[in-house]
C-alpha cells in the first residue's frame, strides 16, 4: 500500500509549481500536469453519473472499472516512463462498447446532450474525456505518451456516448435528437 497523507496541505506547491510522481517539480499549468488533471476530472464527472440512483447495475459495474482505469491512467501520466494501461484495457471498453450498443437503434440523427440527469452527466464526462484525449496528444508533441493511453481515452469517449444513448432512453424513453429543420 502507498504512502498515506496524514497532512493534506504541504504549502510546496504555493510557488506555482507542483510535484509529479517521480519527485520532479514542474509548473503547474504544465502539458502534462494539464493532460493527468483532466484525466482527474473526467474521473470525477463519471461519479456525477454514478451518484445517479436508478444507473442500471450494468452501467454502474461498468463505470466503476472506468474509474479505476483512469485512476492508474492518471498515473501513468503522473510518473513519467510509468506503464498502467494496456491493450486488455482498451479491449474491455470495446467489449463493453459493443454490449451496450447491441439493443441501441442504428444513428439517423445527431443526438444533443440530455435526455435525463444520468444520460447528461455522462454526455459531459464524455466532452471531458475528450479534452483529456486532446491535452494528451498535446503532451506526446513535447514528450512521450504511449498510444495505448490516447487510444484508451479515445474508446472511453465512445464507450460514454453510447452510455449516455442508454441512460436516456432509460430515463426518459428517448433521445434528444438535434432539429435541423428548426431556423428553416
């Protein structure tokens, strides 16, 4: 087991700076500080969805793994030259993927973000996620970042849409599709 806090505050980073995994102190608003505390809040998003009370048991064992994935992933982004996630990582997700899209109807339509608190939380987690997958392919233009990190995240991304199609339909029986027609 790691190291316990015992004192959350230390005053270390009161200069702006921050420690990463290895000991190195960086800026704060350093790439990869950046890529790792977005990872945080995406993470943080997903338990928005789960602190929904009627998540299906599916979505909600589902969503927990998520989690603990992008807690290692964080990590990983944390320690430079860490490895946490492998290619079984992304293999779940598009199993998973693949089992909540099955019962789902074919898209004729963009869908909007809604369709009930579950369906919309996930529908930002999944706008995070993807901001997440952008502030770390920022990072691997200066330093490395394994693929399996940016494609992991890119496969969460589609994983929480077809989720997001999922809890909405189950909330409120529907999705909410974009009007084209609407200014004409």
């Amino acid at each position: 087991m790691g190291n316990r806090l015992s004192k959350i505050y230390t005053r270390t980073g009161d200069d702006g700076t921050t420690g990463l995994g290895d000991g190195t102190r960086v800026n704060k608003d350093d790439p990869r500080v950046e890529a790792y505390g977005t990872v945080d809040e995406a993470n943080s998003a997903i338990g928005m969805i789960l602190a929904v009370e009627h998540v299906a048991a599916p979505i909600r064992r589902c969503l927990t793994e998520v989690q603990h994935d992008l807690f290692d992933l964080g990590g990983e982004l944390c320690i430079p030259g860490h490895v946490a996630v492998g290619q079984e990582f992304i293999d779940r997700l598009e199993n998973e993927l693949d089992a909540f899209n099955v019962d789902l109807p074919p898209l004729k339509d963009f869908i909007l973000p809604g369709g009930g608190a579950a369906a919309s939380a996930c529908h930002l987690a999944r706008t995070i996620v993807r901001r997440a997958e952008r502030r770390c392919s920022s990072l691997k233009k200066q330093q490395h970042v394994r693929g399996e990190v940016i494609r992991y995240l890119n496969r969460l991304s589609d994983l929480l849409f077809v989720i997001a199609r999922c809890l909405a339909r189950a909330e409120t029986g529907k999705e909410v599709l974009w009007d084209r027609q609407r200014l004409v």
